[in-house]
C-alpha cells in the first residue's frame, strides 16, 4: 500500500493539511479520533467514503512524520 495513493495535500484544500482525496477529511482528524478512542467501524460509518486502507494510510503517514518506519505485514 502506498499512501500517495489515499492521501493529498493541496494549498486549496484545508489550508494544504494532508487530505484523504476526493474528500476534505484530514489526516489529524482521522488520527485525533482514533487517539480519542474512537473505534475503526464508527469512524468509517461517519466517513462513508473513507476505507480502512485510508486509516493504514493515515497510520504510515503518522509513522513518516516521525520517522518510523511501518513494519510490512502479509
């Protein structure tokens, strides 16, 4: 999984925070609810067009911020 493929940042889209594509939700968003105890289900029934590769793509994104490298499962 690449996250190029699920997640954008544009100047015109939510001041150029990353983006899931096609949607003006955030990345900080996703993962500030997740953080918050948030389950993956109810996260995605308010996000319908949001999938739990877009979450996996979140996480990698979250993990490159600070330099983690994403351990390859599969």
């Amino acid at each position: 999984m690449n996250r190029q493929d699920f997640i954008e940042a544009r100047p015109d889209v939510m001041n150029g925070k990353p983006v899931f594509k096609g949607t003006r939700v955030t990345v900080e968003h996703v993962l500030q609810e997740l953080a918050n105890g948030m389950a993956e289900d109810e996260l995605l029934r308010g996000h319908p067009r949001i999938t739990r590769d877009h979450l996996r793509a979140a996480r990698a994104c979250a993990a490159a911020a600070i330099g983690v490298k994403p351990i390859r499962r599969g």
